[in-house]
C-alpha cells in the first residue's frame, strides 16, 4: 500500500473514533449498535495503516479495541433482536 494512502486510512480511522467518542458523551440514549461500528470500522482500517507504518504498541492496541468493539456490536445486535 502507497504510504500516503495509508495515513489517509489511518486519519479516518482516527476520525471514526473520535466521532464515536464524541457521539457517546452527546447522544441521549446511545445507539451502541452504531458506536460500536464505528469504533470497530475506526481500529480495522487503523490496523491497516500500521500494516504499512508498523508500531507494535499501536497495532496491539488496535487489536485489542477492534475485538471489544466486535464485541460489543455483537451484543447490541443480540440485545436488539430479544426486544
């Protein structure tokens, strides 16, 4: 992958966390289907810019966000198909 390509995708992998942080502490009441997509979709496409731009605490940090992110999506969907 082009180096810039991958600061493009890890940008908005941050822009997608960001905004899911910022929606969690602003929406009354929280859909965590959505938080926890786009969380999930922010830590994937930040892996694959530290595919090309290695940081071994990053990627093990975006490894571990991604899984409580999958999760979570996995509950809310779960929650929602039981109400």
């Amino acid at each position: 992958m082009n180096p810039v390509l991958a600061d493009v995708i890890g940008l908005l992998g941050s822009a997608l966390m960001v905004i899911a942080y910022a929606y969690s502490n602003i929406a009354r009441p929280m859909n965590y289907t959505l938080f926890n997509l786009l969380n999930l979709i922010g830590s994937l496409l930040l892996i694959a810019s530290l595919a090309v731009h290695f940081n071994m605490a990053s990627m093990a940090l975006e490894i571990v966000w991604s899984m409580i992110a999958l999760f979570g999506l996995f509950k809310a969907v779960t929650a929602r198909k039981q109400a």
